[in-house]
C-alpha cells in the first residue's frame, strides 16, 4: 500500500490546538500503482480559506534523491469535509486526464487520506506545484514564453502567443472529454513559461462542439463552445475592436478590409474634403490588417 508521512507545519485560521497528522496516510487508489512511502518536509501555506487549506513543501520519494516540489490541498482543518470532490479531482487527474499530467495539468502523486475521530475522514491531495496563479490577463504577457509584434504603419499591435498556450492548453482538455468546470485566472498557473490548469473538482464530462481553433488577435466571433468562450474573454483573446491611429482617426477593425477602402475614406470627409489624400494610406493600413488576419489563418 501507498502510504504519506507529513512533516510539521503550521495550522491554519488561528486554531493552533489541532495539528497535521503524524501517521503515515493511506493512499486513495484509483488503480493502485508500485507501493510507495512518500514523506513531505518544509510545509508552509500558500492558501488558507475555510474550506481548503493549501501547503506548499518538499516531496521526499523512494530510491529518489531529489526532493520535488509539490502542493498539499486538505480538508482536514475544515468544518465541512469535501471526501467527494477531493476524490473526483483525484479521478480526473489520474484516470480521466491522466495523459495531460505534466503538460496542462499538474502532475498528481495521489489522494491519501486520515481517518479522525467518529470516522471522519479528512482527505490530502499531492500535485506537482506549479507556481503561481496568473493575476490578470496582462500579466501573461510577460510570464509564458513566445510572443510577436506587428507594426500596423503607426500603430504598433502586440499579440502574445502566451495566450495562445493557454487556451490550447485548455483546448487539450476538452478534447480528452471534460470541461475544466471552474474557469477563471486564478486557476491557471505558470509555470518555467508554460501555462498550467489547476483545480479540478467540478471538472465534467463534455463533447466540445468547436469546429475551428481560434487565433490570438482575430476579430471576435461567435463560438461553438460556452467555456472557450469564457476563456476568450479571460485571456483577451481577441483583437481590439477600434484601430486608432495616433488619436488622427478610429477605423473599427472589421471594416478594414479591402472592399471597404471607398466607405473608409468617405469616413474621413471631416478631416479633409478631398479623401482621395488619405487613400494611400487607408490601403497600406487595410493590407497590414489584411496580412495579419492571413497570418493567422495559416498559423500552425
């Protein structure tokens, strides 16, 4: 039998009386792998609400002399215990997901739990720790990897393929069958550059009806999918609406197409009475847009 050994650590929300267990926990098996005895060192809390309290710490594993990083999600010092939906994102991360540890989602070492006082039985949950949770949409940016700059004649347009990542990393797990089922910022994580999907516990079952990935920086379109599109608007996926160009002028983006030159600069009537000035530049800024939109059709 799989069994876990925590190391002390700190009590959560002033109640210094109940303490982590000491004994060595058994493993919740999901299809019970090569019994091992796992031990936990250097506990400190990363987050502490009501409901869950979440340990950071140092993972010690057999016939293994490098110490992994890794979180500890417990109900133990909660007045609700959550068995169930500990034990649900325990099956997700090891049976139902298990192909995506380690590349979407976090790498699961397994569910151990404790049993207390009038049966009570408190569940731990150990996953790779996979740093810390994004804080805005913005703050992608300059966390994962990969990003491109395309300069629309004065208007300098950034799209980062960061974003990207993140929702094909999301993308992975609704072609596996299941919807993350909680979506937002704070269950996303970067980690070394690369974006990772935590919290699993109402993750469910889906066939996505998505017939066409989207592309950072297209114009906003309806889509077949209510979570993806959830995501879309959480990572600022799609384009700026309004192209404005040195505060002259704002040429909304879905217009700027070829066919569309003669409307836009009728547009501009205002600025000059004799448009035909403007039109060489409306044409270089309409094939600017225009290559860009190529650009990411063709994207890989």
């Amino acid at each position: 039998m799989t069994s876990l050994r925590l190391g002390p650590g700190p009590s959560p929300w002033d109640s210094p009386d109940k303490k982590l267990p000491t004994g060595e926990l058994a493993r919740y098996d999901v299809q019970s792998p090569t019994p091992q005895r796992y031990h936990i060192a250097s506990l400190e809390f990363f987050v502490d609400d009501t409901e869950t309290a979440v340990y950071r710490g140092s993972l010690k594993q057999p016939d293994n002399p490098e110490l992994e990083k890794v979180v500890v999600k417990t109900d133990f010092f909660a007045e609700t215990l959550r068995q169930g939906a500990l034990e649900h994102e325990a099956d997700m991360y090891e049976l139902h997901l298990s192909s995506l540890q380690g590349l979407s989602i976090p790498y699961c070492y397994g569910l151990f739990q404790h049993k207390g006082e009038g049966d009570r039985v408190s569940s731990f949950l150990v996953l790779e720790d996979c740093r810390d949770r994004i804080k805005d949409a913005s703050s992608l940016t300059n966390s994962f990897k990969y990003g491109y700059t395309f300069h629309l004649v004065n208007v300098v347009y950034r799209v980062f393929a960061s974003r990207l990542k993140a929702l094909d990393a999301l993308y992975g797990i609704h072609c596996a069958g299941y919807t993350h089922g909680d979506l937002s910022l704070n269950n996303i994580t970067d980690k070394d550059g690369e974006p990772f999907f935590i919290d699993l516990e109402t993750a469910e079952p889906h066939k996505c009806e998505m017939s066409e990935r989207i592309m950072v920086g297209e114009e906003k379109r309806d889509i077949e999918c209510d979570e993806i599109d959830i995501c879309c608007m959480l990572l600022e996926i799609w384009a700026d609406e309004d192209v404005n160009v040195k505060g002259f002028f704002v040429f909304r983006r879905a217009y700027l197409r070829r066919e569309n030159i003669d409307f836009l600069l009728s547009r501009l009537i205002h600025h000059n009475r004799n448009t035909e000035v403007f039109r060489p530049f409306v044409e270089q800024l309409v094939e600017k847009i225009e290559a860009e939109r190529e650009y990411w059709r063709k994207a890989p």
